[in-house]
C-alpha cells in the first residue's frame, strides 16, 4: 500500500496551512469541523498562538448537524460572531465531515457575505491534502481579493511569498531573509504572511519581483505574474553561494521579466546526500550543499504532490515510507526531521526540524540557515 506510514509521522493538513497563512491578517477563519478540533492546530502547528491573538475557530459540528445536512446554523453561526468581531474579511474551510455529506463552502460564503457585508471566501479543503495546498490556497485567495490594482511600481522593491511558521519556525529566518533582501539591494514591500497586515499586503503588486520561498506561494506567484506580469523566483537564500546566485536570480528577473528557479540548476545524485521535506527549501539546501560544500545531493520531496519547478532532474517526489527506507538505504547522509531517524540507516543521519512535520516537539533545535555556514549541519548526525 502506498502513503501508508508504519513509523513515522504525517504533515500538517489542508486547515492547518489555511490558518497559518491567515494568521496575521486580521481576518476572521473557521473551519468547519468538530468542536474541539481547534486544539490540534493550536498546540501543535501554531507557535505564534501563545503571544499573539488570531480569530480562528471550529464551527463545532455536531452528528446531528452532519447526518441531517444543518447548514443554516454554519451560516447563522458564523454571521453572528462576525457581528460582534467585525473582521476584515472571513474564510470558510472545511475538513473530512463536510466533504463527506458534500457541503457546499461556496454557497455558505456567499450568503455570509450577502448578510454581513464582509468579504467572504471558501477555501476547498477536505483535511486530506498537506499544509502546502491550504497555504496556497489561502495566499491566492487573498491576493485576488485584496491585491487588485498597480498605481505605481516601486524601483527594486520584492514581495515575499510563502511565509508560515510551519516552513519558517519563529528562529529569524523570515527576519534574516528580509535582512539579506536589503543588503543586496531590495527593499521588502511586503511578507505573504509574517510581519505585514492586510493593508501592507494590499499593495504587494507595487514590487517588481517576488520571492518565492516556499510551494505555498506559488499559486499567489502565478496570479500576480498572470495579472501584473511580475516575475518570480523560487528559492531559499541557504549558504553563502547559493545565497549570491538568488540574488542575481532576483535581479535578472526583474530586469527580464522572467521567472526563475535557480535551485533546480544542478546535477541530482543517487550516492551522495538526500535532502527531504518541502521542495522549495529542500532544493535550495541542497543547492546550498551543492555549491559550499561540493556534496552531490538528492532530494526527496515528500510533502508537495506535483513538481512545482524546483525540482532537479534526478530528484522525486516521494511520500512512501517503503519507498524512502529504500532511498535513504543508499545515501551517504540523510539530512531530514528528526522522525524521519527510525527508517534511517544508523549513523548516517543529520537532523533538521521542520515545524510542518514534528510540530512544536524539536522547534528549539531549529537552525537559521539564511545566508550562514552550513558546514555545521552536515555533521552532526549520528
């Protein structure tokens, strides 16, 4: 059997990525699902949840409510507490259940929307699909809710798409990103979404490029490229050389209009190195490997379900337990979340927490590898 897991853990589903991507933006999220769901996203998946509020809730469906098709209390429910909330827009999600008995999320917005006033938007997700689709999802739909208009095109300004703690833990990264952006030139117009509000991401078709830094956002890369033909690239700035070619990837794309991948620009090995997990980071580690330290590497994309183009030749996406015992049976080293160790062959792995797959339970032992030396990572496993 395919994508069954005997040993180790699953990604953060659909609903999770929708409330992460949503967080900061002041609008109102409720995912339609069983009362007292709420606490697996909060506890596990969320680490801005315990300093920072969010209005994120759980519609509480009840048996009775699913069996006999109640979608009126959803709508009523949620018009009830936008009343008294006033939010800045509400996104609707569903999870097994609804999908199941075939509620109808689109309609449910709409009327919201008709009752309240309030910008209303489903995002179809069924809690089967990885944290990656919600995100995306939930970034597309508000780029094209609230990022309508170009009055102007501010001169080597960049938006970055594809921000959440799931993929970035709270270590700096996002703060070291924005950090490399400026000394090579950028200014930051906007963060899909950590540290910038709705307003600020109002006016993100102002850049004149955008980083892509995970799959999250490439669908709200593709709708700004589609609508204002601002180019994107996709990569992470990991390691100090591949740090250099982004930043010469971002300005040829704004030069040329073209979007990029640099991190798929190298040679894939089946004796070397494998690197797992979200492909974007994943491929730019890998790169980053590629180019420091002149390791031949793989990686194993095994969270995303279609190459988004980061991808190297040689590369694959793989899901299957079976199938990543097999892989990491061959590699020299094996750099992935700490619960990935069990399938490991011993004494060739190298840890790399990833929030979207251990949740909170090795979050401090996250590294920031924005620009920096990434020698130390490469030997520490055991």
């Amino acid at each position: 059997m395919t994508n069954v897991s005997k040993i180790i853990s699953i990604y953060a589903a659909d609903t999770s990525g929708v409330c992460s991507a949503l967080y900061e933006l002041g609008g109102m999220t409720v995912v339609h699902d069983a009362s007292g769901c709420n606490s697996t996203y909060s506890t596990h998946d969320e680490p801005r949840w315990y300093d920072k509020n969010s209005m994120i809730y759980i519609s509480a469906l009840t048996e009775t409510d699913a069996i006999m098709g109640n979608d009126q209390k959803l709508i009523d429910d949620i018009c009830s507490a936008a009343k008294e909330l006033a939010p800045a827009f509400i996104a609707l999600c569903g999870s097994p259940m609804p999908a199941m008995t075939g509620t109808d999320m689109n309609f449910a917005a709409e009327e919201i929307a008709l009752v309240t006033g309030i910008e209303t938007f489903a995002i179809n997700t069924n809690g089967t699909h990885s944290y990656l689709y919600g995100a995306g999802q939930a970034f597309a739909k508000i780029a094209g809710n609230f990022c309508t208009e170009r009055k102007k095109t501010d001169k080597m300004s960049v938006n970055i798409l594809g921000a959440t703690p799931l993929d970035f833990s709270l270590n700096g990264s996002i703060e070291s990103i924005k950090k490399w952006l400026c000394e090579n030139g950028f200014s930051v117009k906007t963060c899909f979404a950590m540290g910038s509000d709705l307003s600020e991401i109002s006016h993100a078709p102002e850049a004149q490029v955008n980083l892509v830094i995970s799959s999250s956002g490439i669908p709200a890369a593709k709708y700004f490229y589609d609508r204002f033909g601002i180019p994107f690239v996709a990569g992470v700035p990991i390691g100090k050389s591949f740090s250099e070619t982004l930043a010469q990837n971002l300005k040829t794309a704004v030069k040329t209009g073209k979007c990029l991948f640099p991190a798929s620009e190298r040679i894939s090995s089946d004796n070397g190195f494998i690197v797992t997990g979200e492909s974007v980071y994943a491929s730019s580690l890998a790169a980053a490997v590629t180019k420091d330290l002149s390791m031949p590497v793989k990686v194993l994309s095994t969270v995303s379900d279609s190459d988004d183009g980061s991808l190297a030749k040689g590369d694959i996406i793989c899901r299957s337990e079976e199938e990543l015992e097999k892989e990491f049976a061959k590699a020299s080293l094996v750099i992935a979340d700490p619960l990935f160790s069990p399938i490991c062959p011993k004494g060739r792995f190298s840890a790399l927490p990833h929030e979207a797959f251990s949740g909170r339970c090795f979050s401090k032992s996250i590294p920031n590898l924005i620009n920096a030396d990434i020698s130390g990572l490469l030997t520490q496993g055991g």
